[in-house]
C-alpha cells in the first residue's frame, strides 16, 4: 500500500472551504455547501468531508473534538525562513488562529503553527532550502 492522502470530517463544510481556499490558497472549486471536496495539493489527496454525511454513509455516529485537535497536524513546506514568517503572517491576517509563531528549533527547522476554524494544526515549516522528495 502507498498512502494517498488524507482527509478531515468538518463540521461547517462552508466555513472550512474558504479557510482553506482563501486563507491558505488550496485550489478547491467545489461549491461551499457540498458534501465533501476532492483535491490534489502537491501530488498529495486532500479531502473535506462533511460529517453528517460520513456517519450517514457508515451508518455509524463518532465523537468529535471541540477546540484545538491535537490528534494530527498538516505540515506545509515552504523554501526558506523568510517564507515561513511570510505565510504565518498573512494566515493570521486572514483569520487563521495562531497557536506558535514562527520559531527556529534546535534542530535546523524555521517553523509556526495555525489552526483552522474547527482547531485542525497546521505547521508551516522550512529547513532553508528547496522541499526534497
């Protein structure tokens, strides 16, 4: 198996659509009210799906956090340290919840967290130099 992607159950599907794609520029055209979005980002499945739509379809009921979600994060890569204090700002500009600012770590990495509107992490990170596969 290869991992594909990965997806987030939402609450306001409309809410989370434009944070998404107004305040971190995902390419997502589906219309705010659908019932999940489909979108490759950087080679990588990145999925919204509405809740009530995914217990609909598994017939099953799940519990959900409320606040900041410290089960998971979304790493986002940018190229250089500038970039990652660049992109933190603008976030918060545009509505984005700060939860670090940007930071350099012993290890080498410049990076800051943001949480969308329903508290999913989201790292914006750099080691100073291109993404490497």
């Amino acid at each position: 198996m290869r991992l594909d992607g990965f997806g987030l159950f939402v609450e306001d599907m409309g809410k989370m659509i434009r944070f998404y794609r107004d305040v971190l520029g995902f390419e997502i055209k589906e219309a705010e009210d659908t019932s999940n979005v489909y979108l490759i980002k950087d080679g990588t499945l990145f999925l919204l799906y509405g809740r009530n739509d995914f217990e609909k379809m598994t017939s099953r009921k799940y519990e959900y956090i409320k606040g900041m979600n410290g089960h998971s994060e979304i790493a986002l890569y940018v190229d250089t340290f500038e970039e990652v204090d660049i992109e933190y700002k603008k976030a918060v500009e545009k509505g984005a919840v700060s939860v670090l600012e940007p930071t350099t770590e012993p290890w080498g990495q410049r990076t800051c967290y943001i949480a969308d509107p329903e508290g999913n992490l989201i790292e914006i990170g750099s080691f100073n130099k291109p993404f490497e596969r």
